[in-house]
C-alpha cells in the first residue's frame, strides 16, 4: 500500500478506545505517516469547531491536517485554518423532523460553530456538550427553522433510538437522510450527504486521487467511507461494516488502526 495519500479515522469506537483516549502506540503510528509524508485526518459527525480543541487533549493535534465533521458536510484543513461547507440540511423540515417523530421519546440538538443546542437540558444533552467543550444553550431550535444547518441529533436511550432507527427504515424522506451513529444517537442530514461525498469534495479540493484514500471506521455513519475507499472495519465495528469493508483490523482497544498500519507496512 504504498500509493496511500491520506489516512480518515472516525472518532468514537476507531481512534479513541473505549476510555476515551488515544493510545501511545496509536499516537505513535500516527507520527510515522507524517514522517512518511502521508496525510491524516479525523473524519467524524461531531462539529470540527469542537474536534479542533480536543485533538489538543489527545495529544495529536501537531499531526492532524484535516478534520472532516458532520459526516462529510465540512472539513477543516488545519494547515491552513480554511473551513469548507457543502451540502446543508434546510432548517424548514425541522417541525416535519419532530412531528414524524413525535411518538418518541427524544431530546434534539445542533451543533452551531462554538455551542451546542438543544430542546430542553438533560443530561444527554449536559454530556455531549461537555464532551464537546462546547457551552450549552437551551433555545427550542425554533431559530433554526429558517436556516441552514449541517445536521440535527436525537438524544435518546438505546432503546428508544433503535425504535426512531426502526421507524426512519420504514418510511421514506425525500428531504432528509436519518442515521445512527452511536447507541444513544440519531441524526438527520442533508439527503445528500455522507462522509464518503465529504471526502469526494475534499480530494477534488486536494487533488488527490479516490483511490489513494484508507479509512478506518466501525459504525453506520462510517458505511459510505468504508464502502467506497480502501475501507477497514475496526473489530469492534457493526456488522454491516465489516461486510463492505476490503480490511478488518483489531478493535478500537487494541490499537487496530496502528495494528493496521504496522501489518500492511504503510509505517
């Protein structure tokens, strides 16, 4: 693999392990890319705004060049500070949003560059926030009904979001994408939108070739990435990830993306 351009991870459950850290060994093999001259770079469904800061805490923002949020409705290049949006949820199907849902029982949220807001404050919402670094504004999110966003979340228990997962299966939304991307989270995007799209515009912006990217990811907003590059389903990863993926590697507690690395001598 010697042709590889650039290196994606998602973040929850592929780089960091299940205690919220990136290991040494990890931290490590992302070093060695550089040294290599190889990109690196976070793609995830969390806001870039907020990831900026916190590769600070992982102790790897000095090898971090891009940062790709919103599974793929942005990125940053942290060479050169410039933001890049495409594809936006338009805030007018947000009252649609809550009524084909209404049945549940949720808490909803959008990230705004440097905040975080939500319906009303719970703890779901208090915990991404502070995970995030990012201060919570409580407002209904009738602010955004005419607006344009990168996405909208459900908060809910594990129950209760694969009951909004069933639902969204069942049912079809011309206006809007739904997708699962954690136990406790389910979030609404353009109907456009993945993080494969994401990484389509951004090679386009980088001239570099589609076939020169490997990402690393375990969960559902990770299906189009994996699907469509050099995929590589972490072990811990959901099933329909590892199906499509051309890779697997160990799980996200046993340094599989530098496990990978290593194997596949691309460090």
């Amino acid at each position: 693999m010697n042709h590889i351009k650039l290196v994606l991870v998602d973040i929850d459950g592929t780089l960091l392990n299940d205690n919220g850290i990136v290991t040494p060994k990890t931290i490590a093999a992302i070093k060695k890319l550089k040294e290599k001259h190889i990109l690196f770079g976070i793609a995830t469904g969390r806001t870039p705004y907020a990831v900026k800061h916190l590769i600070k805490d992982w102790k790897i923002d000095e090898y971090v060049d891009i940062i790709m949020g919103f599974n793929g409705g942005c990125y940053l290049d942290m060479r050169t500070q410039n933001m890049s949006s495409c594809y936006l949820l338009d805030g007018k199907y947000i009252p649609m949003i809550f009524n084909e849902f209404k049945e549940f029982h949720f808490n909803a949220g959008i990230y705004d560059q440097e905040s975080f807001h939500v319906l009303k404050e719970d703890d779901f919402a208090k915990n991404i926030a502070i995970k995030n670094k990012l201060p919570l504004v409580v407002d209904g999110l009738k602010p955004y009904y005419h607006k344009q966003i990168e996405k909208m979340i459900f908060m809910a228990e594990k129950e209760e979001i694969q009951k909004i997962s069933q639902h969204y299966q069942m049912n079809s939304h011309p206006h809007y994408r739904g997708v699962q991307s954690t136990a406790i989270l389910f979030e609404f995007l353009n109907p456009e939108l993945s993080k494969s799209k994401g990484i389509q515009k951004l090679c386009q912006d980088l001239h570099l070739p589609l076939d020169s990217i490997l990402t690393f990811g375990d969960e559902l907003n990770d299906y189009e990435m994996i699907k469509d590059y050099i995929g590589v389903a972490m072990g811990n990863a959901n099933p329909q990830i590892k199906e499509v993926a051309k890779y697997i590697t160990t799980s996200n507690n046993e340094d599989g993306i530098a496990q990978f690395l290593i194997s596949q001598q691309i460090i």
